[in-house]
C-alpha cells in the first residue's frame, strides 16, 4: 500500500554529503516528493552542532520506506535517520 | 614529528600493518612514490595496468583476511581502477585505493588529468575522500582502514592532491577513529537470537545457506558447531564456497543458476532456510516468487540494509557472523535429522555432477584433475564465464577462501591479477588461476607483474575458442546465433614464452595430468593452454526467469523457454 511518509536525516555538516544522500535516491530509484535542508544551527538545538537537517517526503510502500531509511543510515556521513508520522496519522 | 604528505601515506600504511601495495605511478602521484625508498620495509607491485592493482589488493585481501591496498595516478590512473573497485564493492573486499589528484589550485578547471575521481568513485565505494589539507591525511587514512575492514567491508578510495602530498607537518597518527554516523551491530539481538533458535529447534527440514559474510566473519568454526548440533545440512553460495568443508557429510554443495541440482532441490524442499552473511543474489534465487516456498527465513547478516531488501524474512538477526551463531549454537538441542538428510542423500544420489562420456578434452574433466594433483590443497582463482562455474562445481573446497572469484560484478579479466595478489599474499600455497581465453586475454599482460615479481602462479587457461557463457545463452535462447562469441586467440604458451614463462598446449586426454604435474614441478610460474571441446555448456542450469526447482540437467538445446 502505498502511502506518505516522512523521513528526518542528521548529516555531518561536510561537503558533498547531500550528494551522497541523492545519489542513493537516484540510483535505488526512490522517488521524492519532497526534500528540505537546512543547516542545526539555524536551529537553535545547542545538542546538534556541525550536522545539516534533511527531511525528505517520500510516498510508498511501507517497506520500501523502510529499505530507503536503512540505504541511507548505510551512508558513512549519515549520523541518524528517524521517521515521523505525516499528516493525518496517529 | 614534521613530514610531508607523501611521507605521512606510508607512515600510515606502516602503522596499519600494510606489508604490500600494488601500484602504478604517474604524474600526480611521483611524490608519493619519490619517498618510498625511505621505507625499505614496504614491498611495492608493479602492475601493467592500474585494474590489475585493484584485483591484486583484492585477491590478496580476500586470501589473507587483510586490507588489500592499491594506488594510482590522477585521471587516467583513477578510472583505470573503478572496474575493480566495484569488483571489490560488490564482494564486500576490505580494500583502500589511493588516488592522486591534481593540485588543489586547478581542482574543477578540467586540469590535465583530472578527473572527478571522488564523483566517479561515490557509488562502488563504502566511502571516500578528497584530502583537502595535509594535517586531516592521517585522520583520514585512520578511517579509511577502519572503514574499509569493519563492518561490512569495502573498497575506500582516499584522493589526494599533489600539492598536498608535497606540504609539510606536523604528523601524528590517531590512536581512535571518530565517526558519529558509523556504528556497525555487531552482537544479534538477543530475543531475535532465541527465536531463531527456537525455530531451528522446531524444523523438520533445516538448511543452512552460507554465505561470503562467514569467511569475513572468520565464522567457520560456529558454522560447523550449529551444523553438527543441530544435525542441519549446509548449501554455499558462490562466494561461501570454502566456508563449509564441502567434504563434510553435512554439506550439499552450492545451490544457485549453476548450482547442483540437489542443491536447488535442498532449498526447495526445506521447510526453514538459515542465510548467513548472504545477500540472496539474483545468480542464487532464481525467480524470487518461487525460491524456498516451503520455508521459514531466518537471515543473519551485519549489514541491516540486505535484511528484506530481495527476500521476505521471519527471523532477521542484524549482527557479525561469528557472535551470532556462536550465541544460536548455544541453544540449539541436539537432534537428529535422519529423515531429511537421507531425502537430500538420495537427490545427491539420483542426480550427481557428473562428467559425460566424450573422447575429447572436457573442461570438466581438466579441472578434476587439476583438483586431484593438488589434493584439494590449492587456491584456485577464477576468470568469469563456463571455466568459473565448473571451477566451482567440479572441485572439493574444504577451506575458506580456497576459491576466489568475482561474484557480484562477474568480472572478466579478474583472475590473472587477482592471482597476483593471492601469491603476493600466501607465498606458500599452490595458486592457480583457472581461466577462460577470453578473461585472459582481457588482463593477460599481468604476466608481466608475474615475470618481474617472480610469482609461481600457475595458470590453466580453460580454451574453448569461445566467449563461452554468452555463446552458451545464445545457444539456448537466441537459437544459436553465435554472434560476436567465437574468439581467437594467440599462441597462449607463446605469449607465457615471451615473458619468460614456460607453458605447454594440451589438445587430448592423455596429455592433461603430465602437463599439470610439470606445473607443480616447476618453482616458478607456468601456463597451460588446455584447447577443450569448444561447445561443452555447463549444466545444471536454471534458466533466467525460472524457480531453483525447474533446474534443468540435460542439455535440450533450442528447448529452453525463457
Ligand atoms: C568485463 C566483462 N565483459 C563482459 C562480460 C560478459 N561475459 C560473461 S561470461 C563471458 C564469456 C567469458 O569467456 P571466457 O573467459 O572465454 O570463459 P568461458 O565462458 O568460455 O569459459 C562474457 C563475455 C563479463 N562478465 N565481464
Ligand atoms: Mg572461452
């Protein structure tokens, strides 16, 4: 079933990361609807410091879901991926 | 201690236990190269072309448990390394390639040979770097082997300016590695680990199916426990060959495309399948939908991402091989498996790899003996094609990475080189490389790293005048259009002369066991040109598309629906 999901990624703040992010989308083939960054700082969360923010809004199956957050958390720089319920859910 | 960027590479390959690189300079790499006179203590391979320095590092890393280094010049250099970085990527290989790159001044100027070596690089490595200041190399070596052997392994490539290799400073080596985004699981979960166990206490129809994760895992000795307390026969997947002593009652073979029939029987007759450190490669299933329809899956592996990601799993146990099943033997109960066990005996019975009946040279049959004047005792590495699934099939591996060959990628051209690194690695062993005219001749001028290093690698090249496999398909599902596949070749043992390397030709039977004992007589290296029947196709198979259990035996061919 497919259905709307919405995935948050703490990243080190290095360059090229958000490179290695897309390139996981494009070549596992997952299909973004959505993608924002920014930089913690801009946070004002004093425990985050030197990581970038990715949420991402992706619509599929559950498992796929579940097979992108784990593609993802494989990434070296990525420190932490979590999935938050989208609109509409409990 | 201040020390340029170049010294500061072979400081840290010496303090990560690096005995030997295989390599090829250039330009942006001389300074690299300028400096390793100053340590006497590393052995430096020179190569013919940089992809045999990625299969070198990676057969020797595959046949010593170790990282297996390479390096090579900016552009040219670099992309001559990305097929055997994949090669190595895919296999899972702990291996660190050094690149050179243009100064740092130049970078994205399309300087003269530069490339994107890190762009290229980001999708067939673990993980890479551009060295952007001389003080973060020695950090970023650190990581490199830390990455590259832990975990999962895999190829890490580290790309390096040469302005940077050429700055000073001040150098110290870290004693920790911090990465906040890598922690691989090593220990299972325990109730996961119980109730797997539990599930194996209940089955009626067992299977262990091994995988490469349990060599990486050093796992061997766990692996035998669980399958002798639990009286649980053991199927291996092409790169777990090894990982099982395949002369154990307990073991049926490799299931798989090319598997033995009663090996794919075995899969499709249990009713629980245990995988360990696999990743239910296509070459293996067969149709998904129709792989093990009676079982239970319980999957082991250190990398969550393989966990679901091909086959629907009961029990997934996210961990290293080797806690794992030690923590699974625990609880196992003794019991037999007498009914399922004489089942699996009788497909084996009923339906052998056998060798047909034929007056001339039979691939399979040189292969045999090549086993049998080795008693088992050689490591045999692989080209990719007919040679390497009978190099499978048709040999008794009873020890870990005694069959080294591509599996994920299916490199053509990797078995010369790679050969290279398994000797370079276990000088005391008996290596031959099996291969087919055409992966030999895609990386034949590897015999000039023989030469000069003077490697007793011996080499059988298994030539049948064919791009084997393809022409195999064609024969079976393009009704024998042979197009593109007859290949010719040179003089092979004129070619091993010209290196210095002595050789025989073989044409017939007679000739094939005095040609493989002059082999092993001679210290040094030696080829032989095994001319075999050209159109012998290698059976079992499962046809593409097709369920383990439609594995066909008998060649029908032009019979075969795709
Ligand atoms: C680099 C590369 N190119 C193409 C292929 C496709 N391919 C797979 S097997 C094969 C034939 C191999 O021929 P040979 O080495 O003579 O082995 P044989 O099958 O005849 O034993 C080819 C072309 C490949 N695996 N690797
Ligand atoms: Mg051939």
């Amino acid at each position: 079933m497919t259905s709307k999901h919405i995935l948050v990624a703490l990243l080190e703040d290095k360059p090229g990361v958000l490179n290695r992010m897309s390139s996981v989308f494009r070549r596992r083939g997952f299909n973004i609807e959505n993608v924002n960054v920014i930089d913690t700082i801009n946070l004002g969360d004093s425990s985050l410091t030197n990581l970038t923010r990715v949420t991402i809004v992706v619509s599929g199956s559950k498992a796929m879901v579940t097979q992108l957050k784990r593609q993802l958390e494989k990434i070296i720089d990525v420190v932490k991926v979590s999935e938050i319920p989208a609109e509409g859910e409990a | 201690m201040k020390m340029t960027g170049a010294q500061i590479v072979w400081e840290s390959l010496l303090k990560e236990e690096v005995e030997v690189v295989f390599g090829f300079p250039g330009g942006a790499i001389i300074p690299i190269y300028d400096t390793l006179p100053e340590y006497p203590q590393m052995r430096h391979v020179l190569v013919r072309h940089e992809q045999g320095a990625a299969h070198a590092a990676d057969g020797y890393a595959r046949a010593t448990g170790k990282v297996g280094v390479c390096m090579a010049t900016s552009g040219p250099g670099a992309t001559n390394l990305v097929t055997g970085i994949t090669n190595a990527y895919l296999d899972s290989v702990p291996m660190v390639a050094i690149t050179a790159q243009v100064a740092r001044s130049v970078i994205g100027t399309d300087a003269f040979q530069e490339v994107d070596t890190t762009g290229i690089t980001l999708p067939i490595t673990k993980h890479n770097y551009l060295v952007l200041d001389t003080a973060s190399l020695a950090r970023v070596l650190k990581e490199s082997f830390h990455l590259a052997r832990t975990g999962r392994p895999g190829p890490v490539l580290v790309d390096i300016p040469r302005d940077v290799l050429a700055e000073a400073t001040e150098y110290s080596y870290p004693e920790e590695v911090n990465l906040p985004g890598y922690k691989p699981v090593l220990e299972g979960h325990a109730a996961q680990v119980k109730r797997a166990a539990k599930m194996i206490n209940e089955a009626e129809r067992p299977l262990i199916l091994a995988g490469r994760g349990v060599a990486i895992a050093g796992a061997h000795r766990e692996l035998r426990e669980l399958a002798e307390a639990g009286e649980i026969p053991v199927v291996t997947t092409l790169l777990g060959i090894g990982s099982f002593p395949e002369s154990h009652d307990l073991s049926f073979g490799m299931p798989g495309m090319h598997g033995a029939a009663y090996a794919n029987l075995a899969v499709d007759g249990a009713d629980l399948i245990i995988a360990v450190g696999m990743r239910f490669d296509d070459r293996l299933t067969g149709r998904l939908s129709g792989f093990a329809p009676r079982a239970k899956v319980i999957h082991i592996d250190i990398d969550p991402a393989e966990i679901g990601k091909n086959v629907r799993v009961d029990v997934p146990i996210v961990g290293d091989a080797r806690q794992v099943l030690g923590a699974v033997v625990k609880q196992i109960l003794p019991r037999g498996h007498s009914e399922w066990l004489k089942q699996l005996g009788q497909w084996r019975d009923e339906h052998p790899l056998s060798v047909r009946e034929c007056g001339g040279l039979l691939p399979q049959y040189v292969i045999r003996q090549i086993y049998e004047a080795t008693g088992g005792g050689a490591i045999v590495v692989t080209g990719v094609g007919q040679h390497q699934m009978w190099a499978a099939q048709h040999c008794c591996y009873d020890r870990p990475n005694s069959l080294i060959s591509s599996g994920g990628l299916g490199t053509m051209g990797f078995g010369l080189p790679a050969s290279v690194g398994v000797k370079v690695g276990c000088p005391d062993d008996v290596v031959w490389c099996i291969d087919g005219d055409g992966s030999f001749q895609m990386t034949m001028q590897e015999l000039g790293t023989i030469a000069q290093e003077k490697l007793g690698v011996k080499i059988a090249i298994i030539n049948n005048g064919y791009l084997g496999m393809v022409r195999q398909w064609q024969g079976l599902f393009y009704e024998r259009r042979y197009v593109a596949t007859p290949l010719s070749g040179p003089d092979f043992v004129q070619i091993a002369a010209a290196y210095g390397i002595p050789g025989l030709r073989v044409t017939r039977r007679e000739g094939v066991v005095p040609a493989i004992e002059r082999a092993l007589g001679e210290d040094g290296p030696f080829l032989i040109d095994f001319v075999v029947e050209p159109e012998e196709d290698v059976y079992p198979m499962v046809p593409p598309g097709a369920a383990l259990a439609e594995v066909i035996e008998e060649p029908v061919r032009g019979e075969v629906a795709v």
